[in-house]
C-alpha cells in the first residue's frame, strides 16, 4: 500500500525550507555568539606550568628514538624521579586538585555558560517547531523504515494506515539537527559547529586533569622501549646522496 | 625529500623515514584527515541531492550512496597518486574515514530534494 500522497505545495514553501533556514542560520549564530563569549580567563599560573610539563614528556615519548640512549634515560629519570620528579604527585596532592576544581566558581560558571548555549538553541527550536508545525505530514523520506518507529516518526499523525514513510515535521527537524553538522564545518571551518559536550567538557575541565594525566604521562613513559634510530639514517642519507650523485 | 618538489598539491607528505622506525608528521596528517573529511562531506551532500532528484528509494539510495563514497575513495587515492603510505599511516583511514558522518548529511539532502522533486 504505497500510494503516493499528494502534499500541498504550501507544505515545501513554508515548513520543509524555512525550518532548514532558520536552523542554519541558528547555527551560525550561535557559531559567533560562543566565540564572542569566549570569556578570558587568566590562567593558574600553576596549572600552566603542570600542562607544559605534560607536553613535555608527550614530546620525549613521542622524539625517544631519536637521542640517544643514555640521553633518552637521563631525561626519563628527571621526569619520573620518585624524590623530585617532575611527573610524580604523592597520593595526598591527588586529592587537592579536585577540590579545589569543584569549589572554584569561575570555573563551573564557565562550563555552564558553554553548556548552555548549546542546548538553549536546541530546546526553543525544538519546543517552536511543536507548537506551529504539529498535526501534519510534512515530509517523505525516500527509504522505507519498520512499524517500530512509527510513533516516534509520526507524531502528530493520527491515522495509523499512512504510510511510515510520511513523517510529520519534528522528524524532519531531528533529520537537520544531524544533517546540517557536515555542512556547518564546511561552512564555517574547522568542526566548529556542532561542539559536542565532550569537546567543552574538556576544555572546562583542564583543572581536573593534572594529578590523573600526570600519572598517566609518568606511566607511559616509564614503558617506553628506546631503539635509536639515528644509525640507520645514516644509511639512509648514502642511499639518497647517492642518488642524487649517480 | 630530496628530489621531491610539491608545487601546490592539498596532501603534504607526511611519513618521512621509509625504513624500520616509520616517522609522521603529526601536523600534516591531522592536515591530510582534514581533506579527507572535507571532501567526503562535500560528496554525500551532493550526491544526496543527486540521489533525490533522480528519485532513487529505499535501497538503491544507500547503494548510490556507497557509490558516492567509493568514487570519493578512488578520487583521494589518485591524488596521492597512489602511493598511499607517504600521505596516511594506514589504509583504514583514507577508505573508512568519514564514512558514516556522511551518511546523515546524505539522507538529510536526499530527502529534500526527493520531496521537492517528487512529492511536492
């Protein structure tokens, strides 16, 4: 029973193209208002310093093979030294940095702010499009779907024999939600639109990490095999001048 | 790279040393990543609006679709001119990468021109 219904043209003009506007350019309204918003926070000086450290021993993870070895384990002891390593933080500091995260007002301020202006946009579209556009098919997708996600599909539709393929517009809004993340980082570049809360979770959070990273950056490199490569560059160099000469 | 030179080509090599201790260019290959997905992104949008237009439903969508991404697939591999492990670390990335991103900008682009084509 596929019968193609016939929508009214009034349909496409005014539900399927301006809901598809309105949320590209909530999107990139919100794209401008979150970097206008970026507040400066004056970094912890502390902090800083530790996230540094970090990058620090990322980099001799990542460079070990080439220096050489005594090199390579004279810089490992510095940083996973037990008195005074640089990477290693007593069990009691641990405990402090969390704290001292959680109770620290600007902090949770701003990670509420970001987590905000994502979901305010989300919700009053959401909540717009219930109200004006319910009650009617607004669109058809093109591929067929099982019974199952009728009543999430088909919301405002109460007829039971249309077709699963005819969804009514709170569908096509979700459609956009996800769809229009590919071409938001077309447009505005670089992934920026759709910022997962993972994303600013992160960045909220950069006080949490240092007692976990640091043990962690300690660990990883404690488990480093240090094979020098630099000999066979040698090698390597002759074969290319040779080359090059012949 | 001696010998080598690049005038103006979008991939930037980015495995150095051929031998046992393959070294990568971190900053050339999240360069390359970004490429890859620009261009698969750009693909399924269009070949969503293909798809539409051209009236393809139910399965044939998704066929097309893989099509989309195959032809995208053959595209980057001929730009890095077919030596592949000079630009990626693997051959995962430049044949899966982005694959299901895609897919709902695809559907998404798909359903709209099929309903503005088609139904309306």
């Amino acid at each position: 029973m596929a019968e193609d219904l016939v929508l009214d043209t009034a349909i496409r003009d005014w539900v399927l193209i301006p809901l598809s506007v309105v949320m590209v350019l909530i999107g990139i309204l919100r794209y401008f208002v979150s970097k206008l918003m970026r507040s400066f926070q004056v970094p912890d000086p502390k902090i800083v310093k530790e996230g540094q450290v970090i990058v620090r021993a990322r980099n001799l993870r990542g460079a070990a093979n080439f220096i050489p070895p005594k090199s390579f384990r004279s810089r490992r002891v510095y940083f996973s030294n037990e008195e005074n390593g640089l990477l290693f933080v007593p069990k009691g500091q641990a405990q402090n940095a969390q704290a001292q995260m959680f109770s620290d007002p600007n902090m949770a301020m701003d990670m509420m702010k970001k987590n905000l202006s994502m979901i305010i946009p989300q919700t009053l579209t959401f909540a717009w499009v219930n109200f004006f556009f319910s009650g009617f098919v607004a669109a058809k997708i093109p591929f067929p779907l099982t019974q199952r996600f009728r009543s999430m599909l088909q919301n405002g539709i109460d007829l039971s024999t249309v077709d699963v393929s005819y969804v009514s517009s709170r569908s096509w809004y979700f459609l956009n939600l996800f769809g229009l993340r590919g071409l938001f980082s077309l447009i505005l570049g670089e992934e920026n639109a759709m910022d997962d809360t993972q994303q600013m979770m992160q960045m909220g959070g950069f006080g949490f990490d240092p007692s976990k990273s640091l043990t962690a950056e300690k660990d990883g490199l404690d488990i480093v095999q240090h094979e020098w490569a630099l000999p066979k560059f040698e090698h390597r160099a002759e074969a290319v001048l040779k080359k090059l000469v012949s | 790279m001696a010998g080598h030179s690049d005038s103006s080509s979008s991939e930037k090599k980015s495995s150095e040393a051929m031998n046992d201790v393959p070294t990568f260019s971190t900053e050339n290959m999240q360069n390359n990543m970004k490429v890859i997905y620009y261009s698969r992104t750009f693909m399924s949008i269009i070949g969503g609006v293909i798809a539409g237009i051209l009236g393809f439903t139910g399965f044939m969508g998704f066929i097309f679709y893989f099509l989309v991404m195959a032809i995208t697939s053959i595209g980057l591999i001929a730009k890095a001119k077919f030596s592949v492990h000079l630009y990626f670390d693997s051959w995962n990335r430049i044949i899966l990468d982005g694959f299901m991103g895609g897919l709902m900008s695809f559907v998404l682009f798909w359903t709209f021109a099929y309903d503005i084509v088609h139904i309306f």
